[in-house]
C-alpha cells in the first residue's frame, strides 16, 4: 500500500500545481499578452461553465469503463497539447480559445482523478487527507514557482513550459495506476441505486458556495494587490505568490493532516461549523487590510475553510448515503461550484466598472455569514443527518 499511496500523492501534486497555475496565474500571463484584466475574467467565467460539460463527461467515460484510467491519461494528453499551443506568442483570439479547451478538460480529469483516489482510500480504509495535503501541496507552491520563474526569465511565458514539464511528469506517473475499479455495469447499478433528497441538494449548494466564495478571489487576486493594496506587477505575483503558499501549504496541508482525527472527536457538523466560522472572520480581516503583508496573512484561515467544510462535507455523505455516493457528490459538487464561480467573476466585472475589489469583500462577508445562519437552522438539529462521535 505504501507504494499506492506515493505514487497517489505524486498524481494529486502534479495535477494540483498545474491547474493552480492557470487560476492565480491566468490574469498575469493574460495581461503579458495584451489581453486586458476584464477579458481575463471573462474568460475564467465562461471556462466554468464549459467545465460543468467536462466534469459530467469524464466522470461517465471513466465510471462506464473498466480501465478508466486510461480516459484520464488521454485527458492529460489533451493537456499537454493545450498548453504546448500556449507556448507559441499565436493571435489572443487563438490563444483564449486554447486556454478555454485546457480548463474543459483539466478540471473535469482532477475531479475524477480526486474522486476515483478518495474510493479507493475509503475501500482500502486509507487516510485520505494525508494523500490529498500533496494537492494542497501543489497549490501552495505555485505561486512561488511563479515567482521564481519570473525571476529567473524575465518573462511570465515561463509559467507555460513550466506547466509542460509538470503535465509530463503526470502522465509518466499515470503509468503506474493500481486503482481497483468495478466491473463497468456494476458501477453504473450502484450509481442508479443513489437519489440525494433535496435536503442534500441544499447542503451540497451550501458547501459549494462557501468554497467558491474564496476560490473564486483567486482571479482577481494580482489585481487586488496592484489596485488596492498599492504594489508593483512583480510585487503582486510575489504576494500572490506567498499568500497561496500560505493558504494551501501551511493551512491547507496542516488541516488536512489532523482532519480525520478532528472528524472523529467532534463530528462532521461542527468541523464544518468551525470552517464557516473562520471563513466570516476571514473576510472581515481582509476587508480592512491595507497593507500586502497583512492582507497576505488572512490567507492562513483557508485551510480551516475549505479542508474542514470540504472533509465534513464529505463525511455527511459517507454516514447517510455510503461510500459509493462520494463519486456522485463530488462531481455534482464541482458541477455547482463551476456555476457559481461563473456567476461570481462575472459579478466581479460588473462591480469592478464602479467600485473596487475591496467591495467584493465586503459582499464575501455578507454571503458567508448567510450560509453560517442557513446551515445552522436547517441542519444543525436535523435527524436525516445524526452522526455518532467518539
């Protein structure tokens, strides 16, 4: 098993660091095109529709094979080609459509990648959050690898052989894929057996938007710090650049390494309860942060945020449905959050013609204080999702 799990742990890193890449990153290596910062956003926000599309397409073409792992190493493929495109200096037009094609297909293979790994550690009674830290891993660091190869190059272009490289080393290590699948048939009969009621549905929406309110930030995240907080072009992908080590690195990996045990002494509901919480105070910080560093800070709360809403989440699913359910919540799960961060960067655009980013937290704080309240009232005393703790 101990194999598996580093070959799992180097799959999940490599994936994470690339797709991380083309979020914080996007706007930059946009702008280095002359491609101005309200297209950037625009592109981001018509990406996540057309990876709701990729999301329900890999996860049918995998779960309806018996060697599923096949379709993602096509997928990555695919990847590669996208951005060895992006390489050349080719027309915006060309270029945008290109960057289009490579998030329709790299989040729809994370997804099932994450979704296929997480079954097998729930089946094999694997301690998943300490495979999944190396994606958090991967995204913390690319902001400094970023910055580095900036640094090293003189150009942000780097950032695209860079992500050649780390795709590469992916479908090297794809070689090496001991995930047990079922039997094709017997996939799609438990599948059919597992209906969410709208109680689920409500919860998944809930989960989905408070992770997307964060994440979504990432777009306009260089902005941020050029426009409000009063840095340079460089300076803003070194602060970017460090409050993702922050945030997915020493919050993130920290989280996911002690998640399992705090799900098994608190319960799911409060952990979750716990993120949403830190969440509202991490809004509020930042909203009156003036200064990089400071601001940069706010971003130790993430881990708390996501890993604990995220992992909690996904624990309520496991007590009421079992672990077959977890492929069919995760990808609805993304399908939602793909939504939401198309409606949300789009409503970045529209505030941005009047106001500043600072008013986009603001309105972060509204929203996830509102969800705190809904899933408190509606789940808290809920007998459909009772949970015993140790």
């Amino acid at each position: 098993m101990t194999s598996q799990i580093l070959a799992y742990r180097v799959q999940i890193f490599c994936l994470s660091l690339s797709f991380s890449l083309f979020i914080f990153q996007l706007e930059p290596i946009m702008m280095n095109r002359g491609i101005s910062s309200s297209t950037a956003i625009s592109v981001y926000s018509v990406a996540q529709v057309l990876i709701i599309l990729s999301t329900l397409f890999w996860s049918k073409l995998v779960l309806s094979s018996s060697r599923g792992y096949i379709m993602i190493r096509i997928g990555v493929l695919i990847r590669l080609a996208t951005i060895a495109i992006m390489c050349f200096h080719i027309e915006n037009t060309i270029f945008i459509t290109i960057v289009l094609l490579y998030h329709t297909v790299a989040n729809g293979i994370d997804i099932v990648n994450e979704g296929q790994i997480m079954n097998w550690a729930a089946e094999e009674q694997a301690d998943f959050g300490r495979i999944r830290l190396f994606g958090s891993f991967g995204y913390s660091i690319s902001g400094i690898v970023t910055s580095l190869l900036l640094l090293a190059f003189g150009t942000i272009d780097a950032v695209l052989y860079f992500a050649l490289f780390i795709n590469s080393v992916f479908l090297l290590m794809s070689l090496y894929r001991p995930v047990r699948l079922k039997p094709a048939q017997q996939e799609v009969k438990v599948k059919n057996k597992i209906k969410f009621d709208a109680s689920q549905w409500f919860l998944i929406c809930l989960i989905a938007l408070m992770i997307t309110v964060p994440n979504s930030f990432g777009v306009i995240m260089n902005l941020h710090y050029r426009s409000e907080l009063g840095t340079t072009f460089d300076m803003a992908v070194f602060w970017s650049g460090i409050a993702v080590l922050l945030s997915s690195g020493i919050s993130e990996m920290s989280s996911f390494f002690y998640i399992d045990r705090l799900l098994g002494k608190l319960g799911a509901k409060k952990v979750i309860m716990i993120g949403m919480l830190a969440c509202v105070l991490r809004w509020i910080i930042a909203a009156f942060c003036t200064a990089p560093w400071a601001f940069t800070l706010t971003f130790l709360f993430h881990g708390i945020n996501f890993c604990f809403i995220y992992m909690g989440f996904m624990m309520l699913v496991r007590i009421r449905y079992g672990n077959e359910a977890i492929g069919k919540a995760l990808a609805s799960y993304m399908v939602l959050v793909s939504v939401m961060t198309a409606l949300l960067t789009q409503l970045f655009n529209v505030v941005l013609a009047f106001a500043t980013s600072t008013m986009i937290l603001f309105f972060f704080i509204i929203i996830s204080a509102a969800i705190c309240a809904l899933f408190y009232l509606v789940f808290w005393n809920n007998p459909k999702y009772a949970e015993q703790v140790n």
